[in-house]
C-alpha cells in the first residue's frame, strides 16, 4: 500500500511538472469517455434502469399476439381478468391506460393526463404515498364507484403547489366530483415508462368519465390495457407461455372472432422498452451507439499513448538512471501505468462533467406534443459512476501499457551515452506511433462516414414523400367530451368552427380530423369485405383508419386519385361512405377498383361503400411498410376530440390568434391545446426525431473523432519535426531548398492519413452491413459521402502537418547544429 501511494504522489508531481501534456490529455479523454458515458446514460436510462418499485426484475409485460400481425395488441379488461386467475403463473397483474381529461379545481377547466388503473396497482408495485393513501384492496373493481384520484408527486408540486392539506379535496373530472386520496412517490413516474401521468383513478369509473365508453369494461374486442404482472418465483416468461396455452385456446372457441390465432406475449418489462415488440431494433440501436463511442474513445486512447510514448522519449535519460541505480523491470512499469491510470481517472472525471452537460442538452429536448412524455431519464446514477471509473481505469492501462513495455526495452547503455541530447527514440518507436496515428485516422473517417451514413439518412427522411403536405398547415386539438357535448352539439361545433376558420383572411381551406398524420394516437378498425365468406374460422383484415370533414383531403393535401372525395351530402343518414389507400385496395380487392366496392367495420355492421381512392402515405412510423387505412365521415363516425387543420397561404403561426378566438367566441371554456405547425410536428415530433437524434448524436462523435485524429498528426509531425532539428540543420546547411524540407515533412505526415484513410474505407463498407438496417435510403456504394468525409479528413491532416512543416522551414542551420 506504501508503494502505491509513493507511486501515486510520483505521479502526480510528474503530470503537475508538464501541465501542457496533463490539460491535453485529460481533455482528450474527458471528451472520449464523456461521450460513452453520455451514450450509456441515455440507455441506461432508457433502457436498462429498473422502475423504482419492489423487485423490479420480476416484472414482465404482458400483451397478446396475433397470427399476421406484426405488432403486439393491449388486452382488454374481461381477457386481463381471465390471465389474473393464473394464480400459478403470476402472483398479480395491473392493467392501465393513459387517457386525456379535463380537470377542475377551482377556476377554468385544465386538460390533464389521468392513468386509468386497477385497484391493486400501487399495491402490486409496492407503492406507499407520500401524503394520504392509494388505493385500498375493495376500491377500483367496481364499475361506476370510487371516484378517487392519487395525484403524482410532479402534479401536486406544480398544478396544487403542494398543498399540504390536498388529501381530502374534491376536484371536478370530466363534470364529475373525484376526490383525492393521495400522492404517489416523487421517484415513480408511471408504469408507461415514457408517458408521466398526472394522477391515478381507477379504469372502472370509466362510465363517469364518458358515459359511452360504459361498455368497454366488458367487450373482449375493446384491446386498450396496457398490463404489467409479476411472476411467480422461479417462473420464467417461456413458462408463463406455455401456462397460459390453455386459457389461450379457451377464450378462442368462446371468442372465435376476436380471438381466433390469439395468444398470450410475456416479455420482461426491461426488455419491453420502449414499446413491446421493438427490442430488436433497440438492441441493434444499443450496439451501434456503443460501438461508435468505443471508437472514439479508441482514438482517444491512442492519442494519449502517442502523447506518453512522447513524453517518456523526452524522460529516457531520467528513466535509464532510475535503471542504473536499481529500479526494477515491473517497478518502472507499474510507475508509468499508475501514471496513465492517474490521467484517465482525471479524464474520466472530466468525462462526467461533460456527459453531464450532454445529458442537460438531451432532457431539454421537448416534443411538440401536450402528452406528458417523459423521454430521458439521464439522471446519474451509481451504474453511470461505475461505468465510467471502469472505463477510465481500462482506458489507463490500454493508453500506458504500450509506452510502459517501450520503456522496459530502453537500452541503458545507448540512452546515457547520449547524455543530455534529445535522442531521436528508436525506429520501433517511429513505427509504432506511426501506426497508431494511421489507426487514428482509419477510425475517424469510420466515423465520419458513419456520421454522413445517419445525415444522408436524415436528409432522406426529410425529404420522403409522407403522403401529406407538410408546410402551411397549422394544427389545433380540442376535446368536447371533456366539456359534455352530445354527439349532435359536437357535430355542430365542428361545422361552425371549420366555416368560421375558412372565412378568415389568409386561409385556404380548413377542416377537423381524429387524428393527424404520423401522431401520437391512432386507431384500427376490423375490415369484413362483402362478397367473401365470413365464419368463425376465418380472420378479419385491420386497417389503421381516421374519421375526416369533406375538406380534410384538401387542407391536409392528401390527394383523392380516383373517385370522390366526402361532401356533407354523406351525413349521419345518408349511406355510410368511405375512401381508402393503395395498399387497402390492393389487399382486399387485389387487381380490382375498389370504388363502388363494399365493406363491413363488425360482421353484422352496416355496409360501407367504397367512394375514393388516395395513394399509400406514412401513417404511424416513417420506416413502417405499407399499411392498410381507411377514412370515414366524421358525421358518420363522431370523435369526441378532433385537430382543427388549417391551410394557410403565408406563416400559419400568424393564425393562431384568429382561430383561437374563434373558437373562444363559440364556446369560452372550451381548452384549446397541441397548438403546432405541421412543419414542427414533422421536423421536431415523432417523425423525425429519431432520425434527428441520431444524425446529431453519431454527428457528435464524427466531429469528435475527427479533432482527435487531427491532433494525432499533429502531434506526431510536430514530435518527429522536434526530433529532426539536427538532421535537417544538416540538409538546409548542406543546400536544401525550402520546399525540399517542406515536401519532407509533409510527406510524412500525408503518408499516414493516406493510409489511414484507405482503411477507413474499407471499414465503412464493412460497417455498413451492420447500420444498413437503421439506416433509410443510404446504399453501401454512397461514394458521395465516402469522398465528402475522406476529402474533409485529408485536408485537415493536410492542415496539421503544414504547419509543423512550415516550422521545419525556419530552422536555422547554424543554431540547430550548435544546440546538439
């Protein structure tokens, strides 16, 4: 222990003696390992950080799956209570559903975010409140009773001010008095781990909230519940599967139309994030990201050594003495480990400061959405601290070890002859720190053009045809079910909105919708085509649809290539009307005009006639494939909450005011949210953030490997033209010419990017096959962005060996030969 605090105190004194060395190294690590600290941040808290409830690794998610679809389906809440009965498998399960409300507590109505629940959901999570109670064991089972609230800890702090004596108050929800119990732990932030909740109210007291939806406590085709259960111990989800076969087959003879092919998912809740069914592609996203920071910090890591293996060239007469008078081989070898060691561990705390701004940067993002996201949860914890020490210690040894065992082959004899000349180091020496400059350099052109790989990516992206005009459109939501309005006052306000919105100056045509393109929310429906048998064998086709005014095609500029568009001729009375897509028709009615055609929502539903027909657009996600969609008259299909969309002819901010008061005049109390531009919602939202992110995120590391490799040659040239004063003393004074000497020293320093950058190449191809997948309309011959990052990273290295060049040039003969 002696020895390593005397090794320690060495050290240190030894780094505090060359500071220029000292800040450039640490900055050089602290960025490198901020950059994998800020990568596992992101998922660990995205990813890998347990809810904060009891035995959070025994929780699994628990959905149905489908035979021919590709995403996993909620369940509803007979089918939750028929799971719960396998005592054997789970020892309990909670269902929840997110859902809008307006809320009342004093003053004007607010909309809020309420999680539906099930009585037993904090209790199952092992959940106590902070103020007051949860709910009790015989409350939330029943419907129509309990109205009860549980506000969050966020919630009471900013909409009660945290109140103290709030336990008891009563508030009104969607008109209907509630009364709140408690306050959930200010660690909890829901079980939909990226929606933050208001508060809690149980999924029973539905019926109040909306008397229409009184019904979806017992239909088995209702799949809204989200449910989380907890195994058995000693369960594992392959065996909760196949437990559950049984109940599997059962409810699909008692239910052969909605659940014929159906059976149970478990998945661990970890496992399950962001949404069930997208672990592949987040395990894919995990490796990439990592994988580039690794390279990072691999160049960083070989800056440094380079750095070392300069500075113990400078300390060979130091390190030569210490062996002459009786240092050890492993003695001098641990010294100079503990040194890089040291270093990291200065770089890894500077990693964590700049991870940490990284972080601030990444939770300021905000979403163009009144949903209560919670998208980054980069809080540091003690898996971030140790991640980081563990990275900073290896990055230690790997930067050290080569420049230590370098030094344990010093010569003794060759080194102290030289005495006090700056020795040249020997050829081993060159060659290695050579190769690790071109190592350098191959791994930043891998990042750049994996940075131009995700910008040429986003850039396509950008520029996809999504099926809907993205510019001049402003957006506006509403909720008249959180006001009260029947279905015909709904009707109407909807008809006078969107007439008063299109006689305002500036607007070219406006109109309300259930949805808007690539949203938060959407909705499927069952596709009976008339014509085909249908029995309890066979499966309905489902399609994504939304319920739309005549106008919707041409304020949102969907266009209608064959047939009608809606017209308010297709009225609640009149014959129910439809208009589908490419991919609709062709799946249903393949090689068939589907206009005229017929088709039923419920077997025994009213008949649809086919009137339209739009191309296949982007509906839910920009890489989905084509998906089946459906649009129907809104006054056939009433929706409670609409978007208002409104054309513009110049900047649709400009009409916020106008459409506000609009709406303000009809109805006062009325809250207006999700105020947007479809422009915003499209570069900011859910369409392209992820490819946004992802652009700025491996651009980050592309521009960070790239300033690294530049100071690897830098360095090196530099170091090499420090070292050669005395020979090229000797050739200016034996007659080189300027440019001679300049060719010299640029040839060294060009000959190694010119290396470095043919493997980088090839390595890009290689990456490729790994990132092609995640990538959207980039090619593996993207010759462009391959010569676009290659000319950059040439000419920066051209950069970095010219001006230690051009200082080789004024070397003085006369003086270069009188200092050796």
């Amino acid at each position: 222990m002696e020895n390593l605090w005397n090794d320690l105190c060495y050290a240190w004194r030894m780094l505090i003696k060359s500071p220029g060395f000292w800040i450039v190294a640490v900055l050089a690590l602290g960025l490198a390992i901020g950059a994998n600290t800020s990568i596992f941040s992101l998922f660990n808290g995205v990813m890998w950080r347990p809810l904060p409830v009891k035995d959070p690794q025994q929780l699994v998610v628990v959905a149905t799956k489908q035979r021919g679809l590709d995403f996993p389906i909620p369940l509803s809440y007979p089918d939750f209570q028929d799971y719960r009965q396998l005592k054997a498998v789970f020892s309990d399960m909670i269902g929840y559903v997110p859902d809008p409300v307006n809320l009342q507590a004093g003053g004007r109505p607010t909309r809020a975010w309420a999680e539906l629940v099930t009585g037993n959901y904090f209790s199952m999570l092992g959940l106590e409140a902070v103020r007051g109670r949860t709910f009790a064991a015989d409350e939330g089972w029943v419907p129509g009773k309990d109205a009860l609230i549980v506000l969050s800890y966020k919630y009471w702090q900013t909409r009660f001010g945290g109140n103290p004596d709030i336990v008891g108050r009563s508030v009104q929800v969607n008109k209907h008095p509630f009364t709140i119990i408690g306050v959930a732990p200010e660690r909890y932030h829901g079980a939909y781990y990226f929606l933050e909740p208001d508060f809690y109210i149980p999924v029973t007291t539905m019926s109040l909230l909306d008397p229409k939806s009184a019904d979806d406590l017992n239909k088995r085709g209702a799949t809204y519940l989200r449910v989380l259960a907890r195994l058995q111990p000693g369960m594992t989800p392959t065996q909760a599967l196949a437990a559950a076969q049984p109940t599997d087959r059962r409810l699909a003879q008692e239910f052969p139309e909605s659940h014929k092919d159906m059976s149970l998912l478990v998945i661990p809740e970890l496992n399950a994030r962001p949404e069930p069914g997208l672990g592949a592609f987040m395990s894919k996203a995990v490796w990439v990201f990592m994988s580039l920071a690794g390279l990072v910090l691999l160049i960083a890591c070989a800056n440094v050594a380079n750095l070392i293996l300069a500075r113990a060239n400078g300390r060979r007469k130091e390190l030569a003495m210490r062996f002459a008078l009786g240092a050890s081989r492993g003695r001098m070898i641990r010294q100079l480990l503990t040194e890089s060691v040291l270093l990291a561990l200065c770089g890894g705390i500077a990693g964590l400061v700049f991870a940490r701004w990284a972080a601030m940067a990444l939770m300021s993002i905000r979403i163009p959405t009144d949903l209560p996201l919670h998208l980054f949860d980069l809080r540091v914890d003690w898996r971030v601290f140790a991640f980081s020490f563990l990275v900073a210690s290896i990055t230690g040894i790997v930067a050290g070890l080569m420049p230590a065992l370098q030094a344990h082959r010093t010569d003794l004899a060759d080194t102290l002859k030289v005495g006090g000349r700056s020795g040249g180091g020997s050829t081993g020496h060159h060659r290695f720190r050579n190769a690790l400059v071109v190592a350098q350099v191959a791994v930043s052109l891998l990042l750049l053009a994996c940075a131009g790989f995700f910008i040429r990516s986003f850039q396509n992206s950008a520029n996809v045809d999504m099926g809907f005009r993205v510019d001049h459109t402003l957006m506006m939501s509403v909720d008249l079910g959180l006001q009260g309005y029947s279905e015909e006052r709904g009707q109407q306000f909807y008809k006078q909105i969107s007439d008063r919105v299109k006689s305002l100056p500036g607007v070219r045509d406006a109109s309300f919708a259930a949805y808007i393109p690539m949203g938060y929310e959407n909705d499927i429906v069952n596709v009976y085509p008339d014509g085909q048998p249908v029995d309890n064998k066979s499966r309905a086709e489902t399609s994504f649809n939304n319920q739309v005014q005549p106008d919707y095609f041409r304020a949102v500029g969907v266009h209608v290539i064959k047939g009608r568009e809606f017209t308010e001729a297709d009225s609640a009375t009149a014959p129910k009307v439809a208009i589908v897509n490419e991919t609709f028709a062709n799946k249903i009615w393949p090689g068939q005009d589907p206009t005229g055609k017929i088709f039923r929502t419920e077997k025994d539903g009213p008949a649809i006639q086919v009137v339209g027909l739009t191309r296949t657009g982007k509906y839910t996600f920009l890489y989905e494939t084509p998906q089946l969609f459906v649009y129907f008259p809104v006054a056939q299909r009433y929706v409670a909450a609409a978007t208002l969309m409104v054309y513009s002819q110049d900047d649709p901010l400009r009409l916020v005011g106008p459409v506000r008061d609009q709406i303000q005049q009809l109805d006062g109390s009325l809250p207006v949210f999700d105020v947007n531009t479809m422009e915003a919602h499209v570069e900011y939202g859910k369409p392209l953030l992820p490819a946004r992110l992802g652009a700025m995120l491996v651009g980050a590391f592309g521009m960070l490997g790239l300033v690294l490799a530049t100071v690897g040659v830098y360095g090196v040239v530099s170091y090499s033209v420090s070292q050669r004063t005395h020979e090229i003393g000797i050739r200016s004074a034996l007659g080189a010419q300027r440019r001679n000497v300049l060719g010299m020293v640029l040839k060294q320093g060009m000959t190694m990017a010119l290396i470095g950058t043919a493997i980088g190449i090839v390595l890009a191809f290689l990456l490729f096959r790994g990132l092609h997948s995640v990538l959207y309309g980039v090619v593996s011959t993207d010759l462009v962005t391959l010569a676009a990052v290659s000319s950059l990273l040439l000419a920066i290295a051209f950069v970095a060996s010219y001006i230690p060049a051009l200082r080789a040039t004024q070397v003085d003969p006369v003086v270069a030969l009188r200092e050796q």
